[in-house]
C-alpha cells in the first residue's frame, strides 16, 4: 500500500475507469489538487510498476468521505477491500462520527462492492449541466454583484454554510482552515446587495468545466430575485471565459431545483453516499 500519489497517474485511470464503465468518478480535485506533499489520506496500489488502485479520503470536520477506482483489468481480485481495509483505519474510525462512501449511481462495480460490506444508502446528489436551450432566466438586472471573497469572510462563509446546508460550525470551519479562497483551480465569490454581503457561491474550473458548489442564499433575504440575478451573472461570466457551466446538488429544496431548471440545467449524473456502519 502507498501513500506517495503520482496525480496524473490518478488522473490516468480515472479516465480509463470512467471510460469503461461508462460513468463519473467524484474525486474532489479541488481537494486533491492542494494536498500537501507528504499527506498520507490518499492510498495507491500499484502491481508491476502500474497504478491499478487508487482511494481518496476527505474530512470534512466529524464527517469523512471515500471515494476510489481499481483497474478494469485488476477487478474481483480483492484490491479494493484491501485498500478499504487499509482505509478504514484508527484515524478514520476515532476522528469522525459518520464516513460516506461514494459511488456513482449507475456503477455496476461500486455496487457489487458495496453489497459485501456493512453500509447503508444515505442519499444523492445531482450533476448538472447547463443547456442554453432550457434558459428561460432574465437577463442580469444589477439587483446584486459579486465580489471575490477575502480573509475577513471566513466566519460569514462558515455561518452561511450552517444556515444553508444543515452542517454545524465545526463541520463548515473545517473547509475554510486551510484552503486559499481564490486560486488558480477555484473561486468562494461573495453575493452583495446594497454595499452588503448576503450569500456566497463557488466555482471549480477543471478540464474545461465549470463546477459551481456552495450556492447559499441568507434566508433573510431569500424570494428577492438574488438568486437567479447570481446564477445569471456566473452562467454569463463562465460561459464567456469558455467553459461548460456544471451544478452540484442535493435537490431536496424545491425552489432550488425549479431555479436551476429555469436556468437550463439538465440533470445528466448522480452521485450516490452510503453510511459506512462501524
């Protein structure tokens, strides 16, 4: 078991996993692109000098998600309940009080896998696509801009995320530690009304795409119109820099789902999370 990662081998066989099983693997690169050398989460088998396994592990504060792939041509040979094995260690099991694991929904393997071990469906999560043909938002009306987020942010960022998401303080501070809130692979915008910051949004750029996470509205300014002038204004800007614009949500909120349908955004994969039960 290794724990060296040589990232464009990573990224090698995912896209011989993806091809292959004709799915999207979650691998969090906005994650793994900013680990510190030497950091020891992500585990690598290799068999005659050739990465055939690979498994990320992502805390987020008391939670810890696992996502990870094993070599079309290295399957039903125990690799990967190995690396789970490896995985599921002291550290993983003392320092977090729930562990996802991570399939895409329409994995044959990642299912099979997940039947010989004891877990539990949680829920899904739904990878959007935007579709100019579908767009039926307004144009950008100057109710709100965006302005790039600073160091004096963090605390609200943490607030909004508890607010928005359900996660408690610890849960969301964990994501703000550590990571540079403006780099060369993502972007935490603040959403300001009158000279006010009241909600944030985030874009990842990768290969071309254009993935916006974290999109929180604070509820005491919810039904204004602040939402869809955001969306508008981040659809317009990606798009013009080249890049296909992607979503990442729950769906359990109606009204988000029917503004990001209104903005021409088609459902097209899903991510599923299993309670791995200790």
């Amino acid at each position: 078991m290794e724990t060296t990662v040589n990232w464009e081998e990573v990224r090698q066989l995912q896209s011989l996993c993806e091809k292959h099983d004709g799915i999207t693997l979650k691998l969090n690169w906005d994650i793994l692109n900013i680990r510190p050398k030497g950091d020891k989460q992500d585990l690598t088998i290799y068999r005659d000098g050739t990465l055939v396994a690979f498994l990320g592990r992502y805390s987020f504060g008391s939670k810890l998600e696992i996502c990870g792939m094993v070599h079309p041509d290295h399957r039903r040979q125990g690799i990967f309940s190995d690396v789970m094995r490896s995985a599921l260690d002291d550290w993983a099991i003392n320092n977090h009080a729930e562990i996802l694991l991570n399939a895409p929904s329409n994995s044959n393997a990642a299912k099979a896998f997940l039947s010989t071990i004891s877990c539990q469906f949680s829920c899904s999560e739904y990878q959007m696509k935007y579709n100019p043909t579908g767009d039926t938002l307004p144009p950008h009306l100057a109710k709100v801009y965006l302005r790039p987020s600073v160091d004096s942010d963090r605390e609200l960022l943490i607030q909004l995320d508890v607010e928005g998401f359900g996660e408690t303080p610890e849960e969301a501070a964990t994501q703000y530690s550590e990571v540079s809130l403006q780099d060369n692979y993502s972007r935490y915008d603040m959403i300001i009304k009158d000279e006010k910051p009241v909600g944030k949004i985030r874009v990842i750029r990768d290969k071309g795409e254009s993935w916006i996470y974290g999109f929180v509205i604070s509820s005491a300014v919810r039904g204004q119109g602040i939402g869809s002038d955001t969306l508008r204004q981040v659809i317009d800007r990606e798009r013009n820099e080249g890049y296909d614009v992607w979503l990442e949500v729950a769906l359990s909120n109606p009204n988000a789902q029917k503004l990001y349908e209104s903005a021409g955004f088609q459902i097209l994969q899903v991510q599923d999370y299993y309670v791995f039960t200790k």
